[in-house]
C-alpha cells in the first residue's frame, strides 16, 4: 500500500525560489530569503500526484 508523502519544500524551475511547507499556517513560505522573481510564474520543482491549485 502506498503511503503518501506530501512535499515540505519545492524550488522554482525559473527563478530559483524557495519555500518550505508551514504545517502551522498551512502555507509555503520563503526558504531562503529568495523570493525569486515577483512576476515569475513559478514551475515548481514537486514532483508526484501532489499538484499546487492553479487557475
Ligand atoms: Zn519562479
């Protein structure tokens, strides 16, 4: 049986930015202090059936 293993960080294939999963606010938030581009439409990194919503 697989067992699921959500991501806690992800990278930006563009721009290099970086977050960690916040369990506590349930949000990512920035790794690193690179917040990589502002207009960036970021391509992250995750791999799995785990996908981020997008419009
Ligand atoms: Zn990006």
């Amino acid at each position: 049986m697989a067992e699921l293993d959500p991501p806690t960080k992800r990278e930006c294939h563009r721009c290099g930015r970086r977050e960690v999963w916040d369990a506590d606010a349930a949000n990512w938030t920035i790794a690193n202090g690179n917040a990589g581009e502002p207009f960036c439409i970021h391509e992250w990194d995750i791999t799995g059936a785990y996908q981020p919503v997008t419009e």
